[in-house]
C-alpha cells in the first residue's frame, strides 16, 4: 500500500519508556494458539470433580426453588413474611440486589468498551453471563411477588376488550419495560460477542452433535473480512445502545422507592445512588465469581492480578459514592426539617433494625477504603472475603430501605414488624441455584472468555508493541 | 334461579306513543315496513338464481349462524317462575323489618335487612324518640350468631339425638305431671330478660305450679342499679340515666361508655354535649374514678386510677364532702365519715370534684358501677337525690320484681336434693356459675336437667334432654328497652336448625293452650295494648309501641338510708403481697357467650388491643415491683432519641422484635390459680389484677380457638367464687418462665409528637379556635403577591385533573369524624366487618400483621407514665383528593370517580401491594392467604396446606375446587352457613386482592340509583342529606361520624367541614384526604390537682414545636406572627 511505501525503511519503533509501561492483559507471552487452547480445553476437558461438587447442590436448590414457586402460587403470597404495614419485604430486596448484580456485565461490556478499556475483554463474557443469570434471578420476584400471579399480563399493554390500559404513571410499569429492555439487550450483546467464539468451537469440535450444536449458533461465521466488519459495527451500535440501559434500569428500580411518598424513599439522590450501588455489587459479584474460577480453570495468565486490582479500584470508586450517598441521606433528612423524615433515618439507625443498618454501612462505606492499600488488592483471599462482605451488604442496603422505612411510617399506631419465613429464605436460596446451575452449564459450554477479543489484546497483536507484529517496519 | 322481567307493552288506555313520523301518518310504506319481514329488497334474490350465488348466500349463513348466532339461544336453565309471589318482594331488592336484640333486662332496637329471606345486616332503629340508632358491637356481631356452624343443631336425651317432636312433647308431659304435685321439685334457672311475654308466662306457671321454684344467674348483672334503686327510694324502681342532661358527670367505677348495660344509649347521652359547634360551647365534664383503664376513663376529662376496693370510701368522700353541704343530710354523712376516712386519695381531688359537681347541681350526674358493692351505689343515688339531679339527668321508672333466686341458692337446693326437674333457659352454667358451687356436680344431682342452649357447649347436658335455642332473629318475641319501651323482637328467618324459644319452652311447661312464640307474643301485646290488628301490625312496622316508655314516677329518699350505709365493710389496701383481682367483662366477647364470635374475637379490645385473647393486666409500677412482664421503659427511639436530644417513654409494654410474646404469670386468688400472659397498661391501678371474663371456653366451637384444639384466652371464672363476683382481695402473682404470643393490633402506643390526634382543653379551644388548623405542618407558602390576590393556597404545579369533576358531578362525598364524639367503643369496626364482608384472618395471621378490618381504631397514650391519658382515632379510608396510591398501581386498580370516591377495582388488582406502601395512612388491606376460603385451622403459619397435597373430607383439595371452586376450604356445613351471612351487594374478595374502605359505595349507589328512580325526568337527581348512611355511621352510638355531599354546603358533613376544628390528617402531604377529623376538645377543671395545661398528646407535640401560635406561619409570612399574638378573631383572618 502507499502508506506502507511512505515509511522510510529505517523507521523503527520505539519501546515506550518503563514508567509508561503498562502491565501486560496477558502474561507470560502466552501466545494466540495457547490462548485458544487454554479457553477450549475448559470446554473439551474431563468435567472436573469441583464441577459436578458445584452443580449438584445448584440443582438441588434450583429445584427448591421450582417447590417454593409452586407452593407460593398454590397457597397465595401469604407465604412470605410480607405483612402489614411491611407489605415487600425479602421477594424485592431480592429482586433489587439481583438486579444490581446484573449491572456490571453490561457496564463492562458496553462502557468500557466505548471507553476504550482493554482489560474489559477477558472478564467481559463471564460478566455478561452473570449480568444475564442475575436478571433472571431477579425477574422471577416482580413476576412471582404479586398476589394474583395469573394476572400478570394486565402489566403489559396489551389491547383488551375492557379498554384497560396499565398505568403508565406508576414506576412498577416503568419497571416493566425497564427491565425486559434490559435483559434483551443484554443477551443480544452477550450472544453477538459469542458468535466468533462459538465458531472457534464449531471449528474445534470432535463429535458430531458438538460440530451442529455450535454450528447452529456461530451463525455460518467464516471468520471472513465482510463478516469481522459488519460483527465490529454491530457490537459498536449494541455497545451504545446498552450503555444508557445500564444507567437506567437501576434508575429505575430506584423510582420505585422515589416516586412514593414514604420517609426514607422519598428522595432524589435514589437514582444515581442505586447505579453506584448496583456497580458496586456487580463488581462485587465479579470479583466472587472470578477468583475461584481463574485458578479452578488455569486461566491466571488470562484474568491477571492486573485484572483483579482494577476491579478493587472500581468497588472503592463505587463504594465511596454509595458511602458519600448515605451520609448525604443522613444529612438531607436533617437539614428537611421534616420530623417525619428525621425520625425515619434515626430509627434506621437505631431503631428496632439497627443491625440492618450496621450490616449495610461497614460493607458498604468502611470495609471497601481497605483498596486504598496496595496489600488489599493483591491479596486473592481477602479480596475474595471482602466481595462476599460487599454482596452482603448490598443486600442489607435494600433491606435498610425497604423493611425498615416500611415497618415505621407515619401513624405511629399502624408500625410493624417484619420477619421472613423459611419460604422466603429457601425461595432465595433457591435463586442462587438457579443463578449457579446456568453459570456452571455456561463455564461448561461456552468460551467463557473472548478468545477472539482477548486474541486482540495481546502485546503481539499489537504492531507497536516490542512482542507485536509491526516490527522493523515490517508487514505482519 | 332465573327471574324474567315483565313485558313492557303499550297501555291501551292512556297516551299513545308513536315511533316515527311515518307510523304517525300511516303511510303505505310504514305498513309495508310493518308486515314486511326485512326491508324490501334483502330477502329475495334479485339477479336470476344461479347455482354459484345460492351457494354464495348459503355458506354466509351458515357463517353467521355459526358465530354469532349460537349466542341468541335461550338459557337452557330451568326458569321457574313463584307459582305466588311473596307479597311486597321484588327480587332482588332487600327488605328491612324491625326487631330487637335482646339484651339482660332491656334490648337494642334494630333494623334488619333481608335478602332474599336470610338476613345480613342489622342497624339500630332510627325512628324511636330518643335514639338515632346507635347500636353496640355485640348487637351487629349478633348476625353471625346465626350463621354459628357450632350452634346446637338437634334435640337430644341423654347426649343421644331424638326428633324434634318427641322433645317438645315431653316438655308438655313434664308440665302435666307437675301439675299433680304443683310442681313441687320442678325448679328454673333463668337469664335476665326485659320480655313481659316471658314475665307473663312466669306468672301463668306460678299460679298453676305455685311449688315451681325460680332462680336467675346472670356472671355479669346489672341488676344492682335496680335493687340499689329500689333500696334508696323504697320502692320499686330502676334508674334510666339522661346523660345528655348532664354537665357534670363522675363515675365511680362505672363503665357507662363500655361495659355498663344499654352503653349504647348513655354514649348517645354523655356525646351530646361534647360535640362543640363552635368554641363559645360548653361542654360536659367527666370525672371518672376506676381501677381498670376502661373506655369511661379513657373519655374522663380528670381520672383518678385506684384499687376497685377504694372506690367505696373515694365515693365516701365525695358524698361527705357534697351532702355536708346540704340540709338534712347528717345522718348519711355520719354514717358515711367512718367509711370516707379508711379510704387513701388526693383530697384535693375529692374536694374540687365534689366542688364542681356542687355546682352542676341538678345538672350533675353521679353513677355507680355493676361491680361495685352495694354501697356505692346506695351514695350515687342519695347524691344524685341531694344534687337535685332527679328528674333531671335521672329519672326512675317504675320496675316489675324480677324472679328473686339466686343461682347460690339453687346450688343448694340441688345439693340438698330437692330438686327432681331443673329447666335452664339459656346460661351456661357450667362454665361461667361462681366457682365456690360447685356447680357441674352440683347440677349433676337434680333428677332431670332440660336445658335449652344455644350451642352444645360447657353445659350440654349429657343426662337428661337438650333443645336447641333459636336465635333471636328466627323467633318471636319481645323486650323493653332502657326507658320501658316495648320493642317487638322479629324473625326474619325460619329456625335454621328447628330451635326453640324460651317462651315455648315455658308454655309448654306451663300447659298453655298457645305455645306458638308469636300467638304469646300477640297475646302480650294484645294485653298490653288493647289487642287492635291494626296498632299491632303498626307496631311490627315501626319496631316499638309508640307511648310505651315507662313513666317516671316521683322518689323521696327512704329513712334507713344511714343505717344502711353503715355497714358498709372496705376491704383493705390493696398490696403487693395481696393484690386485687378485678374481674371485667369482655369488649369483645361479654361474659363469653361470643365466644365463638369471629368477629368480636377478631375486634381488638379498645385499651389494650388485644385479639384472641384475655391478658392478664397490670399497672407498670406493679410489674416492675413484682418483676414480671417486660416494660421498655426508657424508649422506643433508643439512640435516635438520645441523638434527637428527645426523652420519650414508650408507653406499651415493649414488643420483642414487634410481636407480642408476653410472659405466663400465675393470679392465685380465693385458692385458685389462673394462667395467662401479663400485659402491662399504664394507668392501671396499681397492685391490682384485672382478669377479663368470657374467654378459656373449652366447647365454644371451633372459632374461639387460639390454636388447635387450645381454646383462645384464660378461664377466669375459675378463680371467681359468690363472695368475690368482681372484686377479690388478697391476691398473689407470680412470673414463670414461659411466655405466650399474644396477638395485638396495635405495636406502639404513642403518638411521638406528631399531630395525628389533635386535641386541646376547652380554655385554648376558646382562646385559640383554629389550634387544630394551626398543628398543620410547614403549610407550602403562598407568595405574597398571591396573597394579595386572595389566594390562601398554594397553588400546585399541575393541576389536578380530577378537580375539573367537582364542578360537573352532582356528588362530592365526603366524611368528617368529630374525636370529641369519638369514645372508641368500636362498634363500627364490627358494623363494617358485616357490610363488606371482611373477612377474619385468625390469631396468628393477626400476629404478623394482616388483620383485614377496613377501619382501625387507633389508641394512642400520652402524658404520664402512670396516669397517661388515652386518645382515640378511628382511622379508615380517608379518599384523598391526591391518593398517593393510585398513580402507583401499575395496573390501574384502584382510580378514582368523578364523585371523588377512591375506588377499587378488584377484578383489576393483580396484587403488587405497591399502593399499600405508598399509602401514608396504611389503611389498605392485603388478603394474603385467601381468608374468605380457608378455615381458621389452615391459616396458622407459617407452613400452611397447599391444595395440591392436601385434601379436604377425604377428596383432593384440587379435585373440589374444580368442581366448586367458591367454597374453597371450608367444610360445606360451614360453608353452606357462612355464605349466608354476606352482602350481596359487596363483592367477596378473593386471596391476592387489595381492599380498602370504599365509603360504602354499595350504599351511595343504592341511594343514587333510588333518588333517580324518584325523580323520574326531572333534574333532581341529588341525593338529599342524610339519606346515605354508611356502615360506621349507622352503628355510631355517639353520631361522631358524618357523611354525605360536601358540594352541598347545608349538609351535615359540610357544616362539619366548616367548623373550626376540623383538620386533615398528615395536611403537609397534601394528599387533601376527603375524611376529615374534628379536634377532640378535653374539658379539664383548673381547679383539679391533675389538671394539665394541654392535653397529653398536644403537649408532646409542643414540646417539639414551641406553641400553637408560633408554629407554621414563621417560614412563609413573619408579619402573620403578630396577627397570631393578637385576638382570636384576627387570628382566624389570618390562617385562612
């Protein structure tokens, strides 16, 4: 080409300083062929003991799950621990947390790609699976939670002889086609991502079924220019497509608690408050996941400690926003001069369900500032520890909003209680079965890291890397 | 049953409508349009018949009849016509007749509505002089009495079922052979009646069995006012109280807004002349001298709490301090100064008591309680007497001997063998008899034992022969109300189960020629009137005998009152190591005949708001001296308050993690023991015991259990002997380790500052009219420019669109509920609970807090720790303007119409409960576990039968619903009863709905559609005020509730509206809540040592809020301050 002649043929390119050096995504030098080898062989290998140790307690309370579904419906919401005046209790906690978990997949996946942040390629579709297994989970509570399960369709607007219309001022409608839009955009952009790598399996493949399986869905990718491009145009457009969707599901959801009235859920900082919050668990759940699964499946030159220090720095970024949010709160309900909105966050704080709030804010606010120190985010063990603490607390935060603003309202004569029943607990137990027999069958069948996309992020595919193709000016 | 509306064809006589212009001129088209099938054109083939056009036409209508004309078949149901149409019914339409319920020794006159022959609801009766209709929630629980499925359902000899006939024949042998001996042996243990029919019958039998003995037992008897009456004025006489002449009223010990008998009808009195129109009003003032927190004392402006012993020498006191004003009174005050000085109060309370009481004059009315002894009543009358107030706020009628023997009396002649026939009309002997008789071994000794009872219970008699009881509305019979008037007490219903009625037991007995209930009833009345067909259907139709009001008669104080009063013994002060146990009647389940009662198990007791369950009550500084039972004495804010800088007390007993799971303690008392959970009420007398009666009945039914085969509550009569009915001394409590739940509507007691309950003495009232207006909280300020305009509102953002309606619809409802009137008796709580069919949900499901009760009655207490006082707040439904719960309903079920109802659509709800969280008064109810469809046994938590496992009689719970899905769970005896007892005009909301407080909206619909029927083509189509009762407004005995157009400014609820003290409940959230309150005005007298500047609950709120005045109107407008500081009329002027 004519801009290849232009390079006058001693040019050569310079190694960057060694302060400018960045960490390699990919250690070792492992190589493009052992990177394909490495991701398969998860896929190809003996199933391991560790797996079949997982999958059969998933199973067991996946179908738990199914028992509680079935006994709820058939008995009536009455079941749960749900009372009055606490008329939500563990089924939207439940559903929130999940749904904040299913945050980062996509926050990975779409902005840090349009940000240009290689080191999202190799945690990227582990993230994805996740973000999609957490909607799941979350999306059987709102559907389950209501009293009158076999009326659900009056959610969506459908055209009926009756005229009736859903409600389009209430935020549980907003819910609605906040969620479904999300979670199909999220499997749109997780299965477009697994085309290429779907056909490195097809092409892998030994047996038969395999070869069709994976036939079927790689789509007929040949891997051709024609098909790279219009591949890397699409993923683009579903990369900004998703990236507003992460923004506002959470969003969202947190208006279900906004647009009401109640002490406690009536406040404006909600919506960017439950992003942060929600990434910040995402991240959590990553980091839970991944740990164990980088050493289980030898993929440590792949999800580097590069990687996981990164991911520390995130839940630090996001757990300080969600701490500068609740002391805010705090603040806020002192400075309204609302006694009403004061008595709410003092009992909060000191009220019958102190524990809750202790549960959330040393997870939340205190125990992530430990990332500040180097130590912490090196240290796989206690960075493991503290994702599971970041999850728990998480989970209390949505447990803070909902049962104790609900249980203490304002006529002192109508404040409650709220306790969950062993429905509720086995019911939510449950949807980690559910949650972990899909991630198993995902780790087991598909390429859980981007072959392709981490193929491009290897110092040798890049040309002005010392390891890369471009040297001495040269073609590669 | 399927009911064809009749043909509507043309008159033949009269106006001749015509259809058309054509039909008018007759025109050959229009009779060609007549003869014709279908118009010309349409039936016959025009073009040539062609093969393909025939089949063109054939295979459309067979199209056609294949999809739409199926559906004009006719029903293939059988559609049988009344081969004769009851007179006066129109199907469909309900029908009222008038009855009674009978109570001890009077009745409640009621209204009850039928449809389609079985009655559903009854309401008290409007149109006698005197009564607007009150009734109590004994009288509307009464309904589901009838539709009891454990009510005694046949006749049986010794425990063996035998047919109706041969029972009711041997009640006429039994007479005839007494009759040989004059009915020596034959004895009768009664209930107190005010039947003269059953008074005449009595007589009948005297006189042919003149050897007949009689007894009456009664576990609570109000018969004390009559013999106290009787005794001061030598005479036979009762007492009939005038409350709403009084202005000055002390009660000593004497529960007149609760539990005295014909509540109901004081509660009417005492209201009156609370009810302030406008602050230049006076107002009644209650003093009120009790060991237990009633309800009276809830209303008493100046309590004094003390051991029910002490009451005798308090009223001593006061007698002393009052008639030593009075001439001609020294032989009662020497008599009565050894009595006064035993006792131990605040004599500065006695002294101003008395003072003002002096001062009332004959305005002043004085009342003793039923459990007091006799003494204390002998003083209220003489007092009463000396006051002047005869004549006045008491009148005493004349009164008919009632039967004399006493149940101790029977025990003996039982036990002594004299007794070969024993007839018990009613009473439950056996369970609630004094505890010293003996009495099931007793009862065991007579030769025969008939018992004629309602259900097959404590006292079924295993030996000798048991009839079912009617119930009151499926017999004849009649009763004398409070003030003498006869009442007729209707049947609605034939006996569902063939019981019979006390007056055909004893006429058969007596070998009356008529042992029809209604040829004796016909009988009295023609006795008593005269016998006209004519007055007697009258009578039938109005429900009372107009003129039959007893005549007072003139009473001058018999001379041996002194010497009577002298021997009256005080027992001696309660202590620690010998409490004393008060024994109460039940709110909710009287002497324990509602026992299996729904309803009133599941109506929380006003004080304590207890369900399911009696509760053993203590004042806070006894438990904490005993060390019993759990008391969160510093706060219930903890931290928060200490971080708020703020000191409160909570003032319930402290829940463990929200739920009631109290400690067992032990009473031992006259050598008995009781066993049940402590609860501790502040404002309890101290070292006093109460023990509620009615509860812990083994064979109640299957309702009044608290779980399984546990009957709900504590038997208290067995601690209860014939010396110590309601008060026994010498008492011992004890904790033990192990602890009970109790079920409590309610978890926190106080009100924490906030302006919920808005209340002030009369002296601010008057000072301060628009107090009530000026606790709004930071009212949204108004710019100064739009002040000048007029504008006294914030205007808002968006205007609501529904506003636009309050122009155009004909309606506007709404309703205001005046706290001062409000006593707390909860009487609508039952009245809605049978309108709108809601359903109970059982102990447990209480527990956790899903009691569907479409109104609360909200108790908060405030003030002291010891003495507190105690607010009542019915809250309901309150149909914002702005309801927070309808934008958030995703699925549009519940909106609002263009009356501004806030209306649920059922059909609709899908359940997200999302409008109960967003609603601020939490008044929605969530139908959790199906409770119209499950029985009591299945809703006991937390694992609970699915109806895929489990099976109901045998057969697969699925398998029955799919082939009657409606009666779910319930066994069909049950369920074939229940059924019965719903509205049919309110939908029977399934599991999985939403629920809430529709205004009665089946009411306003009715009357809606009555008044259009009415006003035919004219534009009156405005339903006139007062038309429209709704459920709690109807049953209200104190008329604290109004409802109707408040478009129409001369509407009740309008004046209301408008009155000074009317304010919305949260104001600040602008929900603007249709349902408005009126302030409660207390009426405290500066003199008394306990007066209190501001009541409790204000007083809480102004110690977060500076004062009145100040309050609100600093942060918008600093110039209105000023105003505020200045005159009272001013003021106004500048808070609106």
């Amino acid at each position: 080409m004519s801009d290849a002649a232009a390079i006058p043929a001693n040019f050569k390119v310079q190694a960057p300083p060694v302060e400018l050096e960045r960490e390699v995504l990919v250690n070792k030098g492992r190589d493009i062929g052992w990177l394909s080898d490495r991701v398969a062989s998860v896929i190809e290998g003996k199933t391991p003991w560790w797996w079949w140790a997982m999958m059969i307690p998933s199973l067991l309370l996946y179908g738990a799950m199914g028992a509680m579904i079935v006994y709820q419906i058939s008995v009536g919401v009455g079941v749960w621990g749900n009372s009055h005046p606490v008329m939500w209790g563990w089924d939207i906690i439940n559903f929130v947390w999940w749904i904040g978990i299913g945050h980062a997949g996509t926050l990975i996946s779409a902005i840090l790609f349009l940000l240009r942040q290689k080191w999202r390629t190799s945690i990227n579709r582990a993230s994805e699976a996740m973000t999609i297994f957490a909607v799941m989970c979350a999306g059987i509570y709102p559907a389950l939670h209501v009293g009158r399960i076999w009326y659900d369709w009056y959610l969506f607007p459908i055209p009926n002889s009756n005229a009736i219309w859903p409600q389009f001022r209430s935020p549980l409608m907003w819910d609605v086609f906040a969620v479904s839009t999300y979670f199909t955009v999220s499997v749109l952009f997780w299965f477009m991502g697994l085309i290429p790598d779907l056909a490195v399996m097809r092409d892998r493949a030994k047996t038969k079924l395999r070869k069709f399986a994976y036939g079927i869905f790689s789509f007929g990718w040949t891997g051709s220019n024609r098909h790279w491009s219009n591949y890397e145009k699409a993923y683009l457009l579903l990369a900004g497509l998703s990236t507003p969707l992460v923004l506002s599901v959470h969003s969202i959801v947190s208006l279900d608690f906004a647009v009401s009235q109640l002490p406690g859920w009536h406040t404006t900082i909600f919506p960017p408050y439950f992003v942060a919050g929600a990434v910040f668990s995402g991240f959590g759940m990553v980091l839970t996941l991944l740990i164990p699964l980088r050493t289980l499946c030898k993929l440590e030159d792949i999800i580097t400690m590069r990687h996981i220090d990164l991911m520390c720095k995130v839940i630090l970024a996001t757990g300080s926003i969600v701490g500068y949010a609740y002391i805010m709160e705090l603040f806020i309900a002192w400075y309204s001069g609302s006694p009403f909105e004061r008595y709410a966050f003092l009992n909060r704080i000191s009220g019958p369900y102190y524990w809750g709030y202790l549960w959330m804010f040393l997870p939340n606010v205190i125990i992530p500032q430990l990332f500040w120190f180097k130590w912490f985010r090196s240290n796989l063990k206690v960075i493991f520890i503290l994702s599971l603490i970041v999850n728990i607390g998480m989970w209390f935060e949505r447990f803070v909003i909902i049962v104790t603003s609900l249980h203490r309202d304002f006529l002192p004569a109508n404040w409650g209680w709220y306790s969950p029943t062993w429905v509720d607990i086995l019911m939510y137990l449950g949807t980690f079965g559910q949650f972990f027999t899909l991630f198993l069958l995902f780790m087991r069948f598909i390429p859980m890291i981007a072959i392709c996309e981490v193929k491009a992020i290897t110092p040798q595919a890049d040309p002005h890397h010392p390891l890369g193709g471009a040297k001495d000016g040269g073609h590669h | 049953m399927k009911t064809i509306p009749p043909t509507h064809t043309e008159p033949k006589s009269g106006q001749q409508y015509w259809r058309s212009m054509d039909q008018l001129q007759d025109t050959p088209e229009f009779r060609q349009w007549l003869e014709r099938e279908f118009p010309e054109g349409a039936s016959e083939f025009v073009d040539p018949v062609s093969r393909r056009n025939f089949v063109k036409i054939m295979s459309a209508s067979f199209l056609l009849a294949g999809v739409g004309l199926t559906g004009c078949r006719r029903p293939e149901e059988h559609i049988l016509p009344f081969s004769k149409m009851p007179e006066d019914y129109t199907h469909g339409v309900s029908q009222f007749y008038a009855s009674a319920y009978p109570t001890r020794g009077s009745a409640i006159p009621l209204v009850v509505r039928a449809h389609e022959g079985r009655p559903v609801k009854v309401e008290g009766n409007s149109q006698i002089p005197g009564s607007k209709g009150g009734t109590d929630q004994f009288a509307q629980a009464s309904l589901l009495n009838l539709y009891d499925v454990d009510r005694a359902q046949r006749f049986t000899k010794d425990g063996a079922g035998v047919d109706r006939n041969v029972a009711l024949d041997a009640l006429n042998k039994l007479g005839a052979d007494m009759a040989a001996t004059k009915g020596a042996g034959l004895s009768f243990l009664l209930e107190r009646s005010s039947s003269p029919s059953r008074s005449r019958l009595i007589k009948a039998i005297s006189t042919k069995l003149p050897q007949a003995k009689w007894y009456i037992y009664e576990p609570v008897d109000f018969y004390i006012h009559r013999q106290a009456a009787s005794t001061v004025f030598g005479k036979s006489v009762r007492p009939d109280y005038q409350l709403g002449a009084a202005k000055r009223i002390l009660s000593l010990d004497c529960d007149f807004i609760g539990n005295e008998q014909d509540a109901y009808a004081l509660i009417h009195g005492f209201t009156k002349n609370r009810k302030t129109k406008t602050a230049h009003d006076d107002m009644n003032r209650l003093y009120a001298v009790e060991a237990l927190y009633s309800l009276t004392g809830a209303n008493a402006d100046h309590r004094m709490r003390t051991a029910a012993s002490n009451v005798l020498p308090i009223a001593a006191k006061i007698a002393v301090a009052i008639l030593s004003q009075k001439s001609g009174y020294s032989a009662v005050v020497q008599a009565l100064e050894p009595i006064a000085s035993q006792g131990k109060a605040d004599d500065k309370w006695i002294t101003e008591c008395a003072k003002d009481l002096v001062a009332g004059g004959k305005e002043s009315l004085i009342l003793a309680g039923y459990q007091q002894p006799l003494e204390v009543h002998l003083m209220a009358h003489v007092l009463n007497a000396a006051l002047g107030a005869v004549g006045t706020t008491v009148n005493y009628l004349p009164a008919v001997e009632p039967v004399k023997g006493t149940i101790q009396e029977l025990a003996a002649s039982l036990n002594a063998g004299d007794v070969s026939t024993l007839v018990i009309l009613g009473g439950n002997p056996v369970y609630n008899a004094p505890a010293d008789l003996g009495w099931a071994a007793a009862q065991a000794k007579a030769g025969t034992v008939i018992r004629l009872g309602y259900t097959e219970d404590e006292s079924f008699v295993k030996k000798g022969w048991h009839l079912p009881l009617a119930h009151y509305l499926e017999s004849w019979g009649d009763a004398r109300t409070s003030d003498g008037t006869l009442v007729p007490v209707q049947p609605l219903i034939q006996p569902l189960f063939g019981g019979v009625t006390e007056l055909e037991v004893l006429a058969r007995i007596g070998g009356q020629s008529k042992t029809n209930p209604y040829d004796i009833v016909r009988e009295t009345f023609s006795a008593l009137d005269g016998g006209d067909e004519n007055a007697w259907r009258k009578f039938l139709h109005d429900g009372y005998l107009a003129g039959s009001s007893a005549k007072s008669v003139t009473v001058t104080l018999s001379t041996g009152i002194a010497a009577a009063l002298k021997g009256a013994k005080v027992l001696p002060a309660p202590s620690q190591n010998a409490l004393e146990v008060v024994f109460h009647r039940s709110y909710s389940l009287d002497d324990g005949r509602f026992a299996n009662n729904g309803w009133l198990q599941e109506t929380p007791n006003p004080i304590t708001k207890v369900t399911w369950d009696n509760v053993i009550i203590v004042s806070p500084e006894t438990a904490k001296a005993l060390g019993v039972g759990r008391f969160n004495e510093n706060n219930a804010l903890g931290l928060a308050g200490w971080v708020s800088g703020e000191k409160e007390i909570s003032q319930t007993p402290s829940a463990s993690h929200g739920r009631f799971d109290n400690q067992v303690v032990e009473v031992s008392v006259n050598g008995k023991t009781v066993k049940g959970p402590i609860w501790i009420v502040p404002g309890m007398a101290d070292n006093v015991v109460a023990l509620e009666l009615g509860y812990g009945r083994p064979d109640a039914g299957r309702i009044a259990k608290s779980q399984k085969d546990t009957p709900a509550g504590f038997n208290a009569y067995v601690a209860r002997t014939s010396s110590t009915l309601y008060i026994a001394p010498g008492a011992k409590l004890t904790g033990t380790t192990e602890t009970y739940p109790v079920a409590s509507t309610q978890e926190h007691g106080v009100m924490e500052g906030r302006s919920i309950i808005r209340e002030a003495n009369l002296d601010q009232y008057k000072k301060q009219p628009d107090f009530a207006t000026l606790m709004n909280l930071h009212p949204a300020p108004v710019s100064p420019a739009l002040k000048e305009k007029g504008v006294t509102e914030a205007p808002s953002l968006y205007a609501n669109p529904l506003d636009a309606w309050k122009d155009k619809a004909v309606h506007q409802w709404g309703m205001a509920i005046d706290l001062s009137a409000c006593v707390g008796c909860t009487a609508c709580l039952v009245a809605c609970q049978s309108e709108n069919n809601v359903p109970i949900v059982g102990k447990d499901q209480v527990r956790r807090g899903r009691e569907m009760s479409w109104i609360r009655m909200d108790r908060y207490f405030a003030g002291d720790l010891l003495n507190p006082q105690i607010a009542f707040q019915p809250m309901l439904c309150q149909h914002c303007e702005a309801a927070p719960c309808e934008n958030v309903c995703p699925v549009n079920a519940t909106a609002h119409d263009e009356e501004g109802l806030n209306v649920m659509a059922y059909n609709r709800c899908v359940g997200t409960r999302y409008c109960s969280n967003n609603c601020p008064y939490k008044v929605r109810r969530f139908n959790y576990l199906d409770y119209n469809k499950r029985p009591l046994n299945d809703l006991v938590g937390p694992h609970y039968r699915t109806p895929l496992t489990a099976t109901v009689n045998g057969e697969w719970a699925m398998s029955r619903w799919w082939k009657s899905p409606e009666r779910g769970w319930r066994e069909d005896e049950e369920w074939e009863l229940l059924k019965l007892a719903k509205n049919p005009d309110v939908s029977v909301r399934m599991r999985g709905v939403m629920e809430k407080c529709s205004f009665c909206v089946q009411r306003i619909e009715g009357a809606k559609i009555a008044q259009k029927v009415k006003a035919r083509d004219t534009d009156n189509v405005a339903v006139p005020d007062g038309t429209i009762k709704t459920a709690c407004q109807q049953a209200c005995p104190a008329d604290a509730i109004a409802f109707g157009n408040i478009k129409d400014p001369n509407s009740e609820v309008s004046k209301w509206k408008a009155m000074d003290r009317d304010y919305s409940v949260l104001d600040f959230l602008l929900t603007k809540p249709r349902t408005t309150y009126l302030a409660r005005i207390r009426n405290q007298n500066k003199a008394m040592p306990d007066y209190q500047e501001f009541p409790g609950t204000s007083q809480e709120w102004l110690n977060k809020h500076n004062s009145f005045e100040a309050h609100g109107h600093e942060e918008h407008a600093g110039h209105d301050h000023a105003e505020h500081a200045t005159t009272t009329e001013e003021t106004k002027k500048g808070a609106h």
